[in-house]
C-alpha cells in the first residue's frame, strides 16, 4: 500500500495532479523538493524536542508512512525517503 506522498507523486507524474509552481531566486523548483525540504525542517525542529507552528508530528508521520513513536524516531526514516526521491529524479 502506498503511502499519500507515493500516492500523489505518482499522480503528478501521470498528469492526474495539478502540483503549485513553487519559485525561488534561480527560478521553479520542483514542488514535491519543497515540500520534502520544509517537512525535513520542520521533523528537525519536532525531533529536537520543539514543536511547529501550523503542522503536527502525526500530520508528517500518517502522510510519508513513518514509524515511530517520536520525531526523533522517525527522522532517519524520513531521510531515506528524501534520499529516494532525490535519487528518482536524477534518473
């Protein structure tokens, strides 16, 4: 079964998922990059034994399918993922 994030990557590859542009100084970057960078922040900030403003530690953990029952717990997880999705798109 696929996660929510597997799910809705896999949507926009396929076209069925209108993703919003994200843009920086050097131009778009890729949505789901962002996403992955700002959730990478913020379990950062959770593991480290604060909390975040406007996201909760289950919101991040039910939609990447993580483990655990602590931020700190779930991070090296989430890093893998990170690390798979950068790995998906240099193919």
């Amino acid at each position: 079964m696929k996660t929510q994030f597997e799910q809705a990557v896999e949507q926009a590859r396929l076209g069925n998922l209108r993703t919003p542009k994200v843009s920086s100084a050097k131009g778009e970057i890729d949505y789901f990059g962002y996403q992955l960078a700002i959730h990478k922040f913020n379990l950062g900030i959770m593991a480290s034994g604060m909390t975040c403003r406007g996201i909760k530690f289950t919101d991040i953990k039910n939609y990447y399918g993580l483990k655990g029952r602590s931020a700190k717990a779930c991070l090296p997880q989430f890093l893998e993922i990170v690390e798979a999705y950068n790995q998906s798109l240099n193919k």
